[in-house]
C-alpha cells in the first residue's frame, strides 16, 4: 500500500502525523520517511478478515461503549496454561458473559527476571511455554468469530535488559546505547533522582542501575532488568510502532499501553505526563486510525484525576480510546475499609460530569497493587491525613485492625513514608477468605454480599466492567507466592494465582460461595444489557440518602429511571431517597417505597422507574 493508494481519510491523517513527527522529531526527515515505510507495509500485511472488523467498526465506532460489553483480564499460564488451553475454555468465557478478554503479558521475557510478562525480550514472540505467535493469531480468530475481542499489553515504556537492543547496548554498540538512557558516571542520574519519584521503592529503590558490561549507568525506572527505551530517538518510536502494528495484525483489539506515562523524560522534571507523551500517544492514534481503525488504545494511566483524563486528548484529536477508573477503583477500597462513603461520593462526582464520551474501565481489582493515591485535599477536611490513613487503610485490609476480616498483603512497603500499597483478591479483601477458614456461615454470607455489591457498583457506572479472572468465582488469595524464589518478593502474586477450575465446577451451584457469586454476577450483567438505563449516554449523579455509609447512584436514559443503593456499613439500614417516580426493585421485580428502602448490611438495591409519558 504505497501513501497514493491511502483513503481520503487516512490522507488527511497522514498530514496531522508529519506535522507532529517533523515538530518531536525535528531535522529527522529519513526517519518520517522509515515510519511511513512502517505504515505501508503494516497495511499490506493487514488480515482481510481484520480489515473487514476494521470496515465494521469504521460504521459503528462507539461499538466498545454498549452497554451489554464485560471484560475479563486474566493470565495466559494461570488459567489455563497454555493459548491453545485458553481456546479450548472460550466456551467458560462465554458462560461468563465476557465478550472483551484482556490476556496478560506472554509475549517472550526471562522467566526470572519477568515482573509478571512486563519485562519484554522480543516483541514478535511469544513465550515458548504458552504457544506461538500462530497460536495468538488463532485464538483471536476464533474470539472473534464468538463477538469477543481480545486486548494485550504494549511494554513500551521499556524492554528486557535480554531483548536484542539491549543486549547490543551492553556489548557497547552505539546505536543501541542511544536507544536506551545511557550514562557514563552517575552525576546526571543523581541529577534525575532529586525530582523522579521511585516506582518500587522496595523491591527495586531508585531510577537508574549500574550495567557492569557497558561500564555505564543506565534508566531503569521499574525493575533494573526493565531498561527505559528513550524515545527521543525517533528509531525508537519507529521500532515500537512497527511492533505495535505488528501485534494489531495478529487480531489484537485493544492495544493496552503499559505505564504509558512514563514514556517521556527530562532532566528537572519528574518525567511523568510529559507534554511530549500525548505528542507520541496522539500520533500513536494517528497511525492506528490509518492502519487499523479498529483498534483500541487504553491508556495505563495509574495517576490522580487530573492528570488521567488529558490522555483522552480533545474531541477533534483524541488519544487513548479508554482509560482506567483507577480512583474510583482505589476510592472504593477506602470506603470497604472505612464504611464512609463521603469520598466515593466526591471521586464518582467528579467523574459523573465528565463528557459522556469518555471511555472508562471500571474495576475492582486487577493484576496490580492498591495504590492509595486518594484525594487527600479532600480527606483532610475531615481530620483524615495522609499517612496515618494509608495505614489505617493497610491495617485493616490485611486484617492487622482489630474485627477486620480482610486478609490482604503490603505491596513495597516504604517505612521512611509510611507508603505501603495493598494486594489480595477482592474476595480475600471481602472477607471470603477469613469466613471460610474460620467456617462462619454468617461472616461468609456477609463478606459474599459485600463482594456481590461491589460487583453491583461497577456495573451501575457508565463504561467498560472488567472482571479479574476469578472474582466471578469468588477465588482467595494464592498463598502458595511466598514459597517460589522467583516471585516471592513480589507480593502481587498473592492475587495471580491457577484458576481453580475445581472450584469452577461449582458454579452451577448457587448455594456455593462460587455458584452465589456467579450466578449473582450473571443476573447483573443480563439486567445491564437488557435496561437502556444502563447505557452509556445515560445521565449520571450522587443521590442524596441521608446516610454517609450509605452510596446513592442515580441514572437516567430515555424515560428510564434507576436509584441503586450500596450499604457499606456493618448494620442493616433503612434510608430515605427524595426521587420521585415508582419504584419495582430490578432483581427481585417487587415495588419499592422510596421514603423507606431497607438494606441488609453489605446489601444494594437496584430500583427502576419507567415514566408513563415515554413509554412505548
Ligand atoms: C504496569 C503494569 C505493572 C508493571 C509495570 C511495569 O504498571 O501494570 O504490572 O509492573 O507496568 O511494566
């Protein structure tokens, strides 16, 4: 596809990406010329059969935004071994009523030195445990021919010390070195250190490591086996591109750009959110839209509000297709282990009046930490400060405060700080795990109900719900981390543990913990697909319930009504709600009375109103 065979559309596009590139990459003329070699060649090599996605698509773009989509991340290894393993379990998928599948890092990475897949030797294979890069083109065949889309990660902030630029930068090949942040002493490093903050300040303190082989420092701002890629270098972000383009043609949906943020650096700075990253994420989208308009990018955007939603870019020049609620999620944990909702209030207000056409994925829990990046401005009026409340927040989701059923771990504990972070599975963090030990009935019914509502409160926001692999059975912590050399450091692997396709088994079962959540899950998600309420251009606001452990959502679409109550706290709650309308309660089809709407502890209600004067 030489540039005189590009659309009307991809044309015009093409002229918004020289602009970008020749203004980033000034004097860098052959290189604008190499990446449009790249884009030529990505869309000779583009799959009919992705093309014809891309045509559909084209037509129907907010496609992603429908209200029946439910997305699931999951590991390759830990669900089933294998990619051909995933295939052969579609049909689980399926029965979970996911339709976007998120597969964790597989492509080839040093088994010891890995950080979960996210630590990438080569960017065109995949791990030779879990299958072929033929084996990923046919999975995601067969995905799509089910209406599942498939998302992977894009490591682009680093590769593996082991990937073959690196390798060469090591043997003391120029051109490498310049890919990477190489320096021959460590006086600008120290430079850097005074305003970059530290990632993992435990398990890997600081941002650049000694490379004995090159007698040089080099930039490693996550793992010092994870070298920052410097891009810019504009055979850089050509490489990386080509790389991306690649993973789309191998049926890739949803590019995740991983720890996009970071992808910029400059001395004097804390070389995060650069302006010069949404230059690269925009023309990124630019070079997406003239290959393969198809596509998704979500942004990993681990950041406070402020600073997440700039990644969507402007309506006229978007960047990332969706972003992570990622305050929202942590905001949530707060209100589990405090039973006050006045934070979530806030955080979800904020979101609430965003422009509808945001995308967001919304979740409880992922393969990561618990960051408590909070908004503390907001705490502090009343009397909460930042660090005792971390650990008040810590204390209580590993269980250490007195009563507290959750059964978490500290992720990179930082005592100079007070900075530790959180992990576990949502039902350990629920309490599912402590019941069972103990065999409490009670408590186990509780902690299931919490675990239910949270569930029930993601599904009531506007966006894309993900599950983490597991939750939908309700699945503990893996303890089984602490004895394998490899991970042990790394508490996250608390939450990353084998599906339990035993434990699966009882799903069918709703008077198991596994068959109550799943089957709960599934009446939730039937019941958002089925109710325009639940669409995204639906309006969205806090609803006043008189109650500060008590969190009021309502919504409106088109005639339809919805009042959906979370009841944090430890007791049963009766609260008032001054909406007007009549209510029937969506899961159990009973009328509601507004002015005394009862909540078992850890309970929600989801109450609807059609209005006469809409209705068909
Ligand atoms: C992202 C990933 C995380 C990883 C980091 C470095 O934040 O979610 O798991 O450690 O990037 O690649």
């Amino acid at each position: 596809m030489a540039n005189h065979r590009l659309s009307k559309r991809a044309k015009a596009l093409t002229g918004e990406l020289e602009q970008l590139y020749t203004s980033l990459y000034p004097g860098h003329e052959r290189a604008y010329r190499e990446m449009l070699k790249i884009i030529d060649r990505a869309g000779d090599e583009r799959p009919a059969a992705m093309k014809a996605l891309d045509a559909k698509r084209l037509k129907a773009p907010d496609w992603y935004k429908s209200r029946d989509m439910l997305g699931m991340q999951l590991y390759v290894q830990a669900f089933a071994g294998t990619l051909q393993g995933v295939k052969e379990k579609l049909g689980y998928i399926e029965k979970c009523g996911v339709n976007y599948l998120h597969l964790m890092p597989l492509l080839e990475s040093p088994e010891d030195r890995s950080d979960g897949g996210y630590a990438v030797s080569d960017f065109r294979r995949v791990q030779p445990a879990l299958g072929t890069m033929s084996d990923l083109a046919e999975l995601t065949a067969e995905c799509h021919d089910r209406g599942i889309s498939v998302c992977l990660d894009f490591v682009m902030n680093h590769t593996s010390e082991d990937h073959e630029w690196a390798r060469r930068a090591r043997a003391g090949e120029a051109e490498y070195q310049a890919r990477y942040f190489f320096y021959d002493d460590w006086s600008i490093p120290q430079e850097f250190e005074k305003t970059v903050p530290q990632v993992f300040p435990t398990t890997a303190p600081g941002n650049f490591s000694w490379c004995e082989e090159a007698g040089k420092v080099v930039m490693t701002t996550f793992y010092p086996y994870q070298w920052d890629l410097n891009y810019a270098n504009p055979d850089v972000f050509n490489a990386m591109t080509e790389n991306m383009l690649y993973l789309c043609n191998q049926g890739v949906d949803v590019i995740r750009l991983d720890a996009v943020p970071y992808i910029w650096k400059e001395l004097g700075t804390n070389c995060r959110n650069l302006p010069q990253v949404h230059t690269l994420v925009r023309m990124m989208r630019l070079v997406c839209e003239i290959i393969c308009p198809g596509t998704l990018l979500l942004g990993e955007v681990v950041m406070e509000p402020s600073k997440v939603v700039p990644y969507f870019g402007t309506v006229e020049k978007p960047e990332c297709h969706m972003l992570y609620n990622v305050t929202t999620m942590a905001s949530i944990w707060h209100t589990v282990a405090t039973k006050d909702t006045r934070l979530l209030q806030h955080q979800l207000g904020q979101v609430f009046v965003l422009p509808k056409e945001y995308g967001f994925l919304n979740y409880i829990r992922c393969h990561d930490d618990i960051g408590w990046g909070l908004d503390y401005a907001f705490l502090s009026r009343f009397g909460n400060w930042e660090v005792p409340h971390k650990k008040y927040l810590n204390d209580y989701l590993t269980g250490k405060w007195p009563g507290s059923p959750a059964r978490g771990e500290l992720y990179n504990d930082d005592p100079r700080l007070g900075d530790a972070r959180l992990c576990g599975t949502t039902a350990s963090l629920c309490g599912v795990e402590a019941a069972r030990r103990e065999g409490d009935g009670a408590k186990l019914a509780w902690a299931l109900r919490l675990d239910l509502m949270l569930h029930a409160l993601v599904f009531t926001m506007s966006g894309l719900p993900i599950l983490y692999s597991g939750d939908e059975i309700a699945q503990g912590n893996d303890l089984s981390y602490h004895n394998d050399p490899l991970k042990a450091a790394d508490s996250r692997y608390l939450h990353r543990g084998r599906m339990d396709w035993k434990a699966a088994a009882l799903a069918r079962d709703e008077s198991t913990p596994e068959g109550f959540m799943f089957s709960g899950l599934r009446r939730l998600e039937t019941l958002r697909g089925n109710r325009r309420v639940f669409d995204g251009g639906a309006d969205v606001w806090i609803v006043n319930t008189g109650d500060d452990a008590v969190l009021g959502i309502g919504r409106y679409f088109r005639g339809e009504k919805l009042v959906a109550l979370f009841n944090f706290s430890e007791n049963e709650k009766t609260v008032a709600v001054h909406e007007l309308g009549d209510y029937t309660d969506l899961l159990s089809g009973e009328k509601a009375d507004l002015s005394a709407v009862s909540l078992p502890s850890g309970g929600f209600r989801w109450l609807i109103c059609t209005f006469e004067e809409t209705k068909a």
